[in-house]
C-alpha cells in the first residue's frame, strides 16, 4: 500500500512539472505576441506621421528620416527586450 | 526510421559560445578549457566569442589603417579619395560629423575617437556573424554588456568632468525650472529615485538591444534552415532558401542599423550629460 502510494506520487509530481512547463510555453508565447502587437502599433504610427510630415515640408525629409530611424530603434529596443524575457520563461526549468 | 532532428539544440550551438571553433574542411580548433578566476565561477579563458573579437579588432585596424593610408597618398597628390578610402572616409566622416559632433554639442571632438571606435567595433563584430563559419561576438550578453558598461562609465565620469560635483548632482536631485517651495521639494522628492533609474536603465537598454537585434536575427535564420532538416522536401527547400536569403539581407541591414543606433545613443547620452543648462 505504501509502495502504491509512492509510485502514484511519482507521476503527480512529474504532472506538476510538466504543467508548470507548459505553462511557462504559453506565458512565454502570449507575451511574444502581444510584445509584437505593440511594436507594430508604435512603429506603424510612426512610419505614418514620418510620412506624412515629409510630404508637408520635404526639405526637412533628411531630418525627418533620421528622427524617424532613432524613434523606431528605441521602440525595437523595448519590444526585444519583452522578446529575451520570454525566451527566458523559456530556459528556465 | 529517420529521427527528427533537435532543433533547438542546433539554433543553441551556433549562437552560443563554446570552446571550439569550426573551420572549413573539417579543422576544428579546440580552445583551452575554461579557467576560473580562483574563488569564482567566472570564466577568463580564451572562447569562440573571444577569438572573434581579437579578429575584429585586427581587421578594423588594418582596414581602416589601409585606408587612411589611401585617402593620405591621394592627397598628397592633390586628388580627392577613391575606391575603399573614400567609402571608408565617408562612414568615418559621417559618424563624426552627423552622430559624435552633432549630438554632443561643442567639446564633442574629444569623444569623437570613441564614438568612432564603437561604431566600426560593433559593426565588423556583426558582420562577421554573417560569414560561413562565423560567429557574432556581439550575439554574446557578456560582450554586449561589456560595450555598455564602457558607455556607461564614459557618459557618468565626463559628465562628472565637465559639469563639476554641484552639477553633477542636480542632474540626479532634479528640479523643473521655474519651480520653488514645497512643489520643488516634492518634484525633487519623485524625481531622485527615477533619474537615478534611468542612469542605470539607458546603458542597460543599449546593451539589451543590441545583443537582442543581433541574436533574433540568427534565431530565424537557423530556425528556418532547419525546417528543412525537418521536412526532408525539395520543394521546401527551395522556398526556405529564397526566404532566408531574404532574411540575410535583412540581417546585413541590422548590422549597419544596430552599430549606428549604438553609437548615436552613446552620443546622445554623452551630450545630455555635458550641457545640463
């Protein structure tokens, strides 16, 4: 009886373990997803306005592109660093 | 029975750092193994990373040195530069003239060497992941984090320079002009803790983000070679060929990218920190 009681601990404990796991995975996949989402919404916005600033007043594109090129980089920078903690839900067992 | 192939094992070996470097034709080099500083668990010994920023080095100072060589023949001459001396000058006046000088502010040629420095240093150790049989050295958290700490202490310690202490601490202690009393102190109250945050958070953001740029862009590519292990197609392969070719181009282009923001932040950054008024 004892016996039996330990072998079915042993796969509970390994259930736990799994789920805890998985869970990790969907954590991780759910943040990947939305990390992105706002990345497109804030890069979008700024392409947009960049573009249509440079249609108003095109002798200031090369300004307008570099203030452009900065502000998206910063935005990628946030949106990676959301990726690298995902990946590690990812490593750590 | 063919077994499906450990992907995410393959994607691991190539991006991380190991004792071994593999060259073509099968030589494979084995480094010496890790040597702890006595006490620690830390690491100093010659890795795959390592090597590669050695050779990036060298291949910064010898290219560039070529090509300053160039550019200073011509002129003696009297003629203007040509072929890889004028691309070279071009990048290297570019850097001085739109990213160092003109987000520093005066007083700027003092940082220009290093702002030069770390641009062509990031961008050769990113290109160099880009080569059959290469590796990213900037891929690496503990170099990435090692450019940034460089960063850090240069914007900290000039500021320090040229502001003087008093300065110095009211960039920490900081108060919105115009602001006197009780709404100074409470400002400088929740101000304190969030400049003395964002000191830290900027460096480490650079860091972040380069190491981040670096290694997603090696994560898809071999993510995408190996679906071709994994489905075993012709079709498929032709098309994941195509693709990741696409995606290589797109990774020549963060290269440049990554090196250049880099560079334009430390900049900026040193700039805030010299003018405060």
């Amino acid at each position: 009886m004892h016996t039996l009681l330990m072998l079915l601990q042993e796969p509970a404990a390994d259930a736990v373990k799994t789920a805890l796991n998985s869970n990790a995975l969907l954590g991780a996949g759910i943040g990947m997803g939305l990390a992105l989402i706002g990345a497109g919404l804030g890069i979008g916005r700024i392409g947009g306005q960049a573009v249509e600033a440079i249609a108003r007043q095109p002798e200031a594109s090369a300004d307008i592109r570099g203030a452009m090129i900065l502000t998206a980089a910063l935005i990628e920078g946030a949106t990676l660093a959301a990726l690298v903690f995902a990946l590690l839900f990812k490593l750590i067992k | 029975m063919i077994q499906a192939p450990d992907i995410g094992k393959m994607i691991l070996d190539h991006t991380s750092d190991s004792h071994l470097i593999e060259l073509p034709f099968g030589v494979e080099i084995h480094l010496p193994g890790p040597w702890y500083i006595p006490g620690t668990h830390i690491d100093v010994s010659l890795t795959k990373h390592v090597v590669y920023m050695m050779f990036a080095a060298v291949l910064v100072f010898l290219t560039i040195w070529y090509a300053g060589r160039q550019v200073e023949k011509r002129h003696r001459e009297g003629k203007g530069p040509r072929g890889f001396g004028a691309a070279v000058e071009a990048m290297v006046l570019f850097v001085r003239d739109d990213v160092a000088i003109a987000n520093i502010g005066h007083g700027g040629e003092k940082f220009v060497p290093l702002i030069e420095t770390l641009f062509f240093f990031i961008l050769y150790c990113n290109l160099l992941g880009l080569l059959p049989w290469g590796a990213t050295p900037t891929g690496n958290l503990a170099v990435t984090g090692g450019l940034a700490l460089i960063a850090f202490l240069v914007i900290e310690i000039a500021g320090f320079r040229a502001l003087g202490p008093k300065g110095y601490l009211k960039t920490i202690v900081m108060v919105p002009a115009g602001m006197t009393g009780v709404g100074a102190v409470a400002m400088a109250v929740i101000m304190t803790p969030v400049e003395l945050i964002g000191k830290i958070v900027k460096p480490f953001a650079l860091c972040l983000r380069l190491f981040a740029n670096m290694t997603a862009g090696h994560f898809v590519i071999l993510s995408l070679l190996g679906l071709i292990f994994l489905f075993a197609n012709w079709f498929i392969a032709a098309g994941t060929v195509a693709f990741v070719l696409f995606m290589m181009c797109l990774e020549l282009l963060v290269a440049f990218l990554q090196a250049y923001i880099f560079a334009l932040l430390t900049s900026v950054f040193i700039g805030l920190m010299q003018h405060e008024h």
